[in-house]
C-alpha cells in the first residue's frame, strides 16, 4: 500500500531537516540561485520572514520524515507586487515520484489565495528540470519566458523557464503556436497562386486571341514574382 504524504506547517523543529533537503539542491543543483548552501541561523531567519507576513510554508511527512517542503515569498518589495507571490518547491531525493510535490503546490497555492494573492509566479533554474516543469503545468502555470545565461556565476550555461499561474497553458501549447505560424505561410503563399491558376486554366482558350505567344512563360514568372513577394513580406513580418 502507498503511503500518501500528508502536509502540514512547517515548524521551527523542521528547519534542520529542511535545511538538509535545500542543502544538497543548492550544492548539486541549480534551482536555488545560491552558491553556497546557508546555515540554520538563516534559514531560520527567511523562515521567520515569511511566516510573519502570514505566507504559507509547509512540509511534507511521509513514513514518519519529511519529504520535501515549499513556501510562497513575495515576488517583488515593491508595493505594485504586494499581491504577487513566487513559490519555492524542494522534494527530498529518497521521496520523488510519490506525488510530494503536487501535494506540497496544491497547499501552498491554496493557503496564497485564502491570504488575498492573485498571482503567483515560479522560477524554474534550467529547462532541464522537467519535473518541475511538468509539476506546474498541472497545477495552472503557463510559460510566459526564458531568461537565457543568467547561471554564469554557477559556471553553467543554461536558462531558466518563468512561469506564471493564469491561464491554462503548457509548453506544448507554446510550441504549437510556432507550428500554426508556419502553416499560416503555406496557406499564405498558396492560397493565390490556385487562384491564379484557376483563373489561367477558364481564360487559357482566350490566349491566342489575345496574341500572348508566350502565356505559358509569362505565367511562370508572375507565379514565381507572387511567391518571392509573399515570401519577404512574410520574413519582415517574423513569420518566418
């Protein structure tokens, strides 16, 4: 039988066993931003920080540890972001693959919005994290951004995916939207020409009695002049 994790707020007793689980990620990983992992007093410190701005920060306890835990800080200090909130979600590596991080965004996504927040905002470091990524998509998100090479400090190239909880979208919708743009070419660039040539094949009886000699020449290169116009237009437009 499956053990599900149950979720509860983080207390002060929890933070050395957190700190474990954001200890390694900060060491091995590249979702934290950080260089060196920090010490209890600190952790201590940001613990305090979101819990007096009544912020949700909550574990998860699976066959009697914790598993993972996840908080919601402000996104901004400025007051126009009072109401926007970006999401932290760490799962220990022993608890993968068990629903503790669905678990963990599923609360921290309610408590937000019991508090009033509107918008909560996830800064995944490397696309590479596809859990993470997959995570949040199920939970709302949409991709609204990549910053690339901003891991230089870390001696990586990578980018990082910013995603937002709006509407309804994936990174397969994104894609998709690339894929529509090229069709809109295609439709573009040969919508006219079978008007053209439908128009060529009813007048093609008429040709000689209008002395165009050449109908079959003239034909082409008009065809050829319409495609290399609709083509540049379509590259000035970003469509290509």
């Amino acid at each position: 039988m499956i053990t599900r994790p149950a979720v509860r707020t983080c207390a002060r007793e929890d933070l050395a066993e957190v700190r474990e689980i954001y200890a390694l990620e900060v060491r091995e990983g590249t979702a934290s931003f950080e260089l060196e992992p920090p010490s209890l007093a600190e952790m201590t410190v940001r613990f305090a920080a979101i819990e007096t701005a009544g912020l949700p920060y909550v574990v998860a306890d699976l066959d009697g540890r914790i598993a993972g835990f996840a908080y919601a800080g402000p996104y901004r200090t400025l007051p126009g972001y009072r109401h926007t909130v970006e999401d932290s979600v760490y799962v220990a590596r022993w608890a993968r693959r068990q629903g503790v991080g669905r678990v963990l965004l599923d609360a921290v996504i309610e408590w937000a919005t019991a508090c009033g927040r509107r918008q909560m905002v996830a800064i995944i470091g490397d696309s590479a994290h596809v859990a993470s990524i997959q995570l949040h998509a199920r939970a709302g998100f949409r991709l609204v951004g990549t910053l690339e090479h901003v891991l230089q400090d870390l001696l990586v190239d990578r980018d990082i995916l910013s995603e937002s909880l709006t509407l309804y979208m994936s990174v397969v919708s994104h894609r998709t939207n690339e894929v529509m743009k090229r069709l809109t070419v295609v439709s573009i660039v040969f919508l006219p020409l079978t008007f053209l040539c439908g128009v060529y094949g009813m007048n093609f009886h008429h040709l000689p009695e209008l002395e165009w000699s050449h109908g079959y020449l003239y034909f082409w290169l008009l065809a050829l002049g319409i495609v290399v116009t609709l083509l540049v237009l379509a590259r000035r437009a970003r469509l290509l």
